[in-house]
C-alpha cells in the first residue's frame, strides 16, 4: 500500500508539472529589445538607469555602447557581479530598466575609444539615473558612412541603404558584386555576406537579423 501510494504521489507531481504552462520565449526583433529582455532576466530588482550619448552641440549620438556593470559594493570594489549592455538608438540614449539598487559603473564605448565610466548608487528612495556621456561635435555616429568605411578598411565612399547600428546593408564602390551586408563586431564594422551568397538564416541566430534584412537569408535551411 505504502509503495502504491508514493507511486500515486509521484504521478500527480508529474501530472502537475506537465501541465503548467512554461514561459514564453522572447523572439528579439531589435539589439536594444534582446539586450532589454536579458537585462530584466538578469535582475529582477527595481531601478532604472537612463544612459545618454550627445555632441556638446546636444545632438544626438547612435550606436554607441552603453555597458552596466553590477559592482559588488561602492567601497572601492572592482568585482563585477553581471554585466548587460546595448546600443545607443537614433536618439541617443537607452533605458535600462530593473536594474538591481546597489553599486552600478557605466560606462560608453565609441569606435574603441572608452569615455570615463561613471559609477552610481540606486537606492529605494532614488531607484532611478541619468548618465550622459558628451563628445566633441565633430565625433560621427556608428551608421555614418565614413564610419563604415572606415571599419571595412575602404578608402572610397560607402552608400549605407539600411542601418539599425548592429547591422547594415551598404553599397561599395568596388568592382563586382558591391552590395554587403554587415554587423558590429568588438565595436566595429564587419563584412558578413555579400548578397550575391547563400546563407541560412539559423546559422546566425546570435547576430539576432533584423526583420529588414531577413530576406537576404534562406529560413528554410
């Protein structure tokens, strides 16, 4: 009876199991959207950092690299307890929301060049930031097309048809097939296919393809 009635037991608890919903995953159709969704994932804590990229002028400044280190605590300590980051948009800025209170460093990355981090403490009674990073007026954005060119290591003139400041789709003068599509790698530009060659939509499912683009791919391989 005894053995009979644990067996009982053990199929209500899988019964159970089985039949509780599991939770739905996020497909990312955005950077700033995946690394939103791994960043709330992370944490879970209340706060919300607001962090800014903008010319002296007050323009604007998209794709530079906001990262969000966790520190352990704000006496000094340099022991980084999780790490998130994302794209600055076209304007500028990113909102980090859930992010745990505590030590927070923050700190812009713009074509390898790191600004100083600013570090900041979330608390119940101010769970909220602004950072602003500022830059010289004549800096450029990461879709601009001397960035590009620069990165791809063209002395030519580089017509950017598409951009969202992770990936691109540009025309180079160059002889042959001309169009590329690219993406941001370590903070700079890439080659990743040239339209002209067949690529499976899953092999790059890391890069996170924006919808525009995802007709250059086959999805059914």
């Amino acid at each position: 009876m005894k053995r009979a009635t644990t067996l009982a037991v053990i199929a209500l608890v899988l019964t159970s199991a089985a039949c509780t919903p599991s939770r739905p995953s996020v497909v990312p159709t955005t950077p700033d959207r995946v690394t939103q969704a791994a960043h709330e994932k992370a944490s879970g804590r209340p706060g919300t950092v607001s962090v800014f990229a903008k010319k002296h002028n007050g323009d604007p400044i998209e794709g530079v690299r906001f990262d969000i280190d966790q520190l352990e605590s704000c006496n000094g300590s340099k022991v980084v307890v999780n790490r998130v980051w994302a794209f600055s948009s076209f304007d500028g800025g990113y909102n980090f929301v859930n992010t745990p209170l505590g030590c927070n460093r923050v700190r812009a990355t713009l074509a390898g060049t790191q600004q100083s981090p600013r570090t900041i403490e979330l608390t119940e009674a101010e769970p909220n930031a602004n950072v602003v990073f500022e830059y010289p007026d004549d800096v450029v954005g990461t879709c601009n097309p001397r960035t590009i060119a620069g990165d791809l290591g063209y002395a030519g003139d580089a017509t950017v048809d598409y951009c969202d400041v992770v990936w691109a789709r540009v025309t180079l003068g160059e002889h042959g097939d001309t169009t590329w599509l690219i993406d941001r790698v370590d903070d700079r530009w890439e080659r990743y296919m040239n339209l002209i060659e067949h690529r499976c939509l899953s092999a790059a499912p890391y890069h996170f393809v924006p919808d525009d683009l995802k007709k250059y791919f086959d999805a059914t391989c």
